[in-house]
C-alpha cells in the first residue's frame, strides 16, 4: 500500500455472500435444534424420566449447538464456520459455558479423550481381565440448561439477521437500482455481513 494507492476494502463475490449465507441458516437451523432439546430437557421430570432420554437430549443439544462453530467440510456453497462475535452477544458467564460445551464436545461427546474417559487394565489372565475406568456422564456436569437455551435463541436469531442482511447485498448486486428503496426498509442498515 502506497500514499498514492490506498487499498480498498475488498467487496465479497456472488459466491461468497452465498456461502456466508447458506452458513448462517444452517447455524440457525443447527441452533434451533439445540434449542428443541433443551426446551424438551426442561420439562421432563428428572426424577422419574429415563437418564438414557435425559442423556440423549442434552447430547444431541450439545453436537447441534457446537456444529456451527467446529470445522465443517469446506464447500463452495457454505463456508466451514458461523461468523458471530460472541463478545457482543454474550455476557463474559455465557462465554464460559460456550467454551464448556465446545470442551464437552472435543472432548467426550464427539470424542473420547482419555483425559475425559480414563480407563486402564488393572490385572489380566489368559481368560480375562479387570479394568477401572471414570465413566464420563454429561448429566453431572452440572450445565445450567437454560442459560444455554437463550444462547440458542440468540444465536439462531443472530444468524437469521445475518442472513438477512447478507440478502440484501446479495440482492443489490443483482439489482443495484434497489439501493434507492433502502432508506424505506426497517433496519436495511444495520447489521453486518
């Protein structure tokens, strides 16, 4: 860069605004999912409700609610990752269990680490063995579900905007004359794409 020739912002593609896009609706709809299970989690009696169906929504809530922010399959028509500022929409209590649940994911939802789920032979035959182990169990993590339903709810209302407004460049690079039209649309300016 040059006194004489700044440079310019670069203005995305076609292609990339789509693929922004299609991101921010999955991740809504990946949010959304979250979102179900934990609503259904919070009405279930936890006393006398199966701990396998109790164990079931709260995984299935964890592996939707981290899909947007894990590396999904890179494809020309979504990008790999949700692009959200999670300092702007969380308080520093949400980030916290954000890194919780993506930990609980990396770690022994999607994965087994050992750290998590430890186990180890403690004496052996030709017959047989005996092991100890820690069994990892999601419902003593003592997660605060509500809490991390309005997280969803944020979220997935976040991306919905996102989608939004990225619709509207979309839309104005296929039409620029509709940029006229813009000051008589609510919020057609705010956002961020």
């Amino acid at each position: 860069m040059t006194k004489d020739h700044p440079t310019s912002p670069t203005v995305p593609s076609k292609a990339q605004l789509n693929a922004r896009l299609n991101r921010a609706l999955l991740s809504a709809g990946d949010f959304g999912e979250a979102r179900d299970c934990l609503r259904h989690f919070q009405t279930l009696d936890l006393s006398t409700t199966d701990v396998v169906v109790q164990r079931a929504l709260l995984t299935a809530a964890v592996i939707a609610y981290c899909r947007p922010f894990s590396g999904n399959e890179a494809h020309d028509m979504a990008t790999e990752q949700v692009a959200v500022k999670l300092k702007a929409l969380f308080s520093d209590e949400q980030r916290v269990l954000h890194g919780e649940l993506n930990a609980l994911r990396n770690e022994a939802v999607a994965h087994s680490d050992y750290d998590r789920r430890p186990v180890g032979r403690t004496r052996g035959s030709l017959t047989g063995f005996s092991i100890w182990g820690a069994n990892f169990d999601l419902l003593r993590e003592g997660l605060d579900v509500a809490k991390w339903e309005q997280m969803c709810e944020r979220l997935a209302g976040e991306c919905f905007q996102r989608a939004m407004v990225i619709n509207r460049q979309l839309t104005l690079l296929e039409d620029p004359s509709l940029k006229a039209l813009l000051p008589s649309i609510p919020n057609a300016g705010s956002g961020h794409g």
